[in-house]
C-alpha cells in the first residue's frame, strides 16, 4: 500500500500561480505513475497531469503550456506547478499513484480557489 500527502492548495487570484506536492510513502517500489486529478462538485474527476516512474508525461488539453508535473525520486514527491491560473481550474485537486499491475492510492485533496 502507498500513502499520499498532498500540500500545496489555495486562494490565488486568476493569472496567479501554484505549486501542489503529493509525497508518497509506503510501498514506493509498486508505483507505475504519480498523478493529479482534479474534481468540481456534480462533475467526475477528471486528468490534469500523470508522470510515469520513467519521465513520461500526459497532461489534460487544459492544462498544456500552463501546468508542468516532475517529480523528485529521492523525496519520492511529485509537483504540479499550475501558472496563468483561471477560474475554472477552481476544484479539489487529487495525487494518484498507480501501481505496477492493478489498483492505485488517492490522496485526500487539497482545495485549489481561482478567484479575485
């Protein structure tokens, strides 16, 4: 099993910036790829960013040329670093690791505002 601590979230005025952190503990050897997912209230949680144990990345067409995902192996923490920031990128935001095989962990949430 594979625990997240996300941090990171906040009030932020539109065209601001944000850094969100999702560190993993646990059994890091069985994650895959490390991801953000964001959720509104009445819609599905959706992709924003994954990044794969060997670089690979994929972002939502939301999120290309804004948001950028790494990834620090050594403090096991993924970053999403979210800039020109909008209103409707306002949701609870949700690390993701995939393991190896089947299944994944979810972080609890971090609230992200876009607002003036």
């Amino acid at each position: 099993q594979v625990q997240l601590a996300e941090s990171g979230g906040g009030l932020v005025q539109p065209g601001g910036s944000l850094r969100l952190s999702c560190t993993a503990s646990g059994s890091i050897a069985s994650i895959y790829a490390m991801g953000w997912y964001r959720q509104v209230p009445g819609k599905q949680r959706e992709l924003v960013a994954v990044i794969t144990t060997g670089g690979s990345t994929n972002y939502a067409d939301s999120a290309k040329g804004r948001f950028s995902i790494s990834r620090d192996n050594a403090k096991n923490t993924v970053y999403l670093e979210m800039n020109t920031l909008k209103p409707e990128d306002t949701a609870v935001y949700y690390c993701n690791a995939k393991y190896w095989g089947v299944g994944s962990s979810w972080g609890q949430g971090t609230q992200v505002t876009v607002s003036s």
